[in-house]
C-alpha cells in the first residue's frame, strides 16, 4: 500500500509539548482541562500554534507552527503556554511537566471523552490506563523520503543522548523508581511502541504499514509509537522518546540537539557518506541503560561494543555538530545541552529536592512548577 510523504522544507521544526495540570495547595492533578480548552481551542484555531486534549483530562498538549528555526517553533510554543496560562491562572490550576508526576495514582485520573481515546483504553486495559506519562515530540523536516529511514536507523544510535537530556520520570506513583526515565519502559507497553524497526528504505515501510493493517494490528501510520518514527502526514522525523522537558530552555536545547543531528545525516546522504549504524541488541541495551542511570549512562556507542560515557559522548558530539547547529541559526538553544550537562538533568534536580526534604514528594511537584514559571534550578553553581 502506497504511503504518501508529505512536501516538507529540509530541516525545519515542530514541537509538541504535554503539560500537566495541577492543583496549587495539594500538588495533585487535577482533570479540569476539558473547562479550560472550551475556550483555548477556539481561541488556538487562528493562531500559528494549537492547545488541544490529550488522553487524560489532567492533561494540554500545545503545539507549534512548523519554523524555520528552532526559535521560530519555540516562540510558537511559549504563546501557547501564555495563553493556557490565560485560563489555568483564573482558574486556580498550575501547569508543570515532567516525564511522570511524583506521586499522582492512575485510578484517580479520567480518559478524556473521545471514541479513540476510549479504544485505546478498552484494547490496552491495564497498562493503557497507567499512562500517565508526559513527554515532547520533535518533527524535522526531511525533503526526500527516500532520506527518512536511513535517518531513523541512524538516529536511533542517539536515541540514549536525546532520553538522557530529557529524563525526567524518577518518580512513579509515590515510589522512587531508581530510573532516571521510568516513562521510557512504562510507554514501551503499549502496542506498537518502543524502537523502531531497522528498515532499509520506504518500500520497507510501507509493507510493514501493509503487514500491521492487514492483521488488524493498527488502522494506519498514526498508530505508529516508535520512539521515533516518519511521520507521512507532515514530512518529517518525529523524534518521540524524550520525557516531558520541565522547562522551555530545555525543550529547545534537545529541539536543536535533534534538528542538527538530523540535518547531519542529511548532508551525509547528499554526499554518498554511509550513516552510523548499532545493531538492534545495542540500541535495545542502550535504552535501558539510559533509562536507568540517565546521564551517568556508559553506553554502547559503535558496531564493536565500545562504550563511553554518555555525557562524553554528547560533549564530543555537540562540538562536532556545532558549525551545523550555527548554519541552521539555533546555536544559542544548541548550546543550551551543556548547559543541562553542567547544571543537571530534571530527574537529578527533582531526586535533590527529595532528599533535601527527606523524602517528601509534594516539594517536589512545588519544584517542578517554579521550573516551569522561571527556568531550570541548577544542582551546580
């Protein structure tokens, strides 16, 4: 079955953000956002960027407008937070993201009222109503689609760099998990979700597509969870592993961390370079380890099986990927990876907060939301 790619401009950007919805006192969730997006939704609808529902009513996604730069889309995404703040304020609810939230129960949340929504629950059960995760999705744009699944196969290879920077989920139900990304492994659950496949190219894709349909597994692309994967239907890669970033600075330093990379394979392909390859067992490896111990990760980084650090790793592969984060005119969010490298991912800041109050989880939901107003809390001067 033909899979249609759509005309997309080489490198340009999406982001998706889901945020969670917070009562002040308490530090719970609260399943207010169908009141809220009675009017954002409508409000959103001639505005460059989106504010919609997600699977949970304590939940709003935004969404922006496809930039040419990552300061385009994350310009698009910090006026749809003003204008969800618009109505979350009045309202008496905060807003804060993160992978999961630190002690909220799935019991206590409800799907929101729509008919895919509720397939979804009624097919996955248990562990589709334990979803009560948060994270971003990044799209970049690629031109040809012949491009698309060399450069999935080989981004994947960075898949434990982008989770790593991004993790942000140590806390789970009111447990401390010992995973730097708990949501990276409860996600993988789902059907159709986790790593991609290694396909060759597109005609691979869509017979896979043919396969998946044709079994009654999914009813089309959409239903593709890879942690990353093509999306058809925009003309991009949609980079989906990283947990919910808990600030803004954040997002567009991981948002610049995914486009250069991607633009750097592109170049590759254009100059007949082969793209780096691991084998399916080591990116599986990979994954968990950075899911685990986050940037403290040794993982696997060649066909060989040599390891290095991934906070080496990512110092060497920012400084190669520098003149390509500039021509692309996102150095300033580029350089905001080192800055995450030296003042601490959200999972290492939120473990700190605990610890300094023995333990307790409401401080640090009250973290959470101050990084969220104000910017990233920095474990180191």
């Amino acid at each position: 079955m033909p899979i249609e790619f759509a005309t997309s401009r080489r490198s340009t950007v999406g982001l998706e953000w889901e945020l969670m919805l917070a009562d002040p006192t308490t530090g719970d969730l609260v399943g207010r956002a169908p009141e809220l997006l009675e009017s954002l939704e409508a409000e959103s609808a001639h505005q460059r960027h989106t504010v919609t529902g997600e699977l949970l009513t304590n939940t709003i996604e935004v969404t922006s407008g496809v930039g040419a730069t990552v300061a385009d889309a994350v310009a698009d995404i910090a006026e749809a937070i003003a204008s969800v703040r618009s109505a979350a304020d009045p309202a008496g609810v905060e807003l804060l993201s993160a992978g999961s939230h630190p002690f909220a129960q799935w019991y206590d949340q409800r799907v929101t009222d729509k008919t895919r929504y509720h397939s979804l629950i009624e097919k996955t059960q248990w562990w589709g109503r334990n979803m009560m995760i948060w994270g971003i999705h990044v799209h970049v744009g690629v031109e040809d689609r012949d491009k698309v699944l060399p450069i999935v196969g080989a981004l994947t290879a960075y898949l434990p760099h982008l989770q790593a920077l991004a993790a942000s989920s140590p806390f789970w139900a009111g447990e401390r998990t010992g995973y730097a990304s708990n949501r990276a492994l409860v996600f993988q659950q789902l059907p159709t979700a986790g790593l991609p496949w290694a396909l060759p190219d597109w005609a691979a894709f869509e017979s896979y597509l043919d396969d998946m349909q044709r079994t009654g597994v999914m009813a089309d692309a959409t239903e593709v969870r890879w942690d990353i994967r093509p999306a058809p239907r925009w003309g991009t890669i949609e980079v989906r592993a990283c947990d919910g970033m808990s600030t803004l600075a954040e997002l567009a330093a991981v948002a610049a961390l995914a486009q250069s990379l991607v633009e750097s394979f592109s170049r590759d392909l254009d100059e007949g370079r082969p793209l780096p390859t691991l084998r399916p067992w080591f990116h599986r490896e990979n994954k968990w380890r950075t899911a685990r111990y986050g940037l403290d990760a040794e993982i696997i980084v060649d066909e060989r099986g040599a390891q290095r650090s991934v906070r080496d790793h990512l110092a060497e592969t920012t400084e190669r990927l520098a003149p390509v984060a500039a021509e692309l005119r996102c150095a300033e969010e580029f350089a905001g990876v080192a800055r995450i490298l030296h003042g601490g991912a959200s999972y290492e800041r939120q473990v700190a907060v605990a610890d300094a109050h023995g333990g307790e989880l409401r401080p640090v939901v009250e973290h959470l939301i101050r990084e969220f107003r104000s910017g990233p809390e920095s474990l180191r001067d």
